[in-house]
C-alpha cells in the first residue's frame, strides 16, 4: 500500500496549484466542523467520556488551524519582503 497516496480532491487541489498551508488549512476548517457538530450530537452528561475526547480532539484541530494561518501569514510576508 502506497501511504504517500492522497484523497484525489486534495490531490486536485495539489494539481491545481494550491499551497500546503491552504489546503491544511482548508481540511482543519472541515474536521473542527465535523468535531462542532459531533458535540452538538453528544451532550457532556449522557457521554461524558465521548464528550471529553470529541471536547480535545476540537482543541487539538483549532491549534493546529491556528498554526497554519499563522504559518500562511509569515510565509506571505516573508515573499513580499524578498519581492
């Protein structure tokens, strides 16, 4: 098994140009949804240990998101002031 192989939308997304950092950033903005929702669907007194890990697993994703942007930026300004 190839595990260097990508879901082919991202793949497209590669081959249309886009950057790492965008798409990064575009699947962290999905999954901190799907984790969103996953909360909604769960309340903390009927799961609480289902709660908990959805809870951390949003935190963990919004970090990560937040890194990207922050990446994205400097990256951006790192080309303006080479430009």
């Amino acid at each position: 098994m190839n595990s260097t192989k990508l879901d082919p939308r991202l793949q497209k997304l590669i081959d249309m140009g886009e950057t790492g950092t965008n798409i990064m950033h575009g699947e962290l903005k999905n999954l901190m949804l799907d984790a969103e929702q996953g909360l909604l669907n769960v309340s903390e007194l009927q799961d609480y240990p289902t709660y908990r890990y959805i809870s951390g697993r949003l935190d963990a994703l919004t970090e990560i998101y937040i890194m990207t942007y922050n990446l994205s930026f400097a990256i951006n300004e790192r080309a303006k002031q080479r430009g």
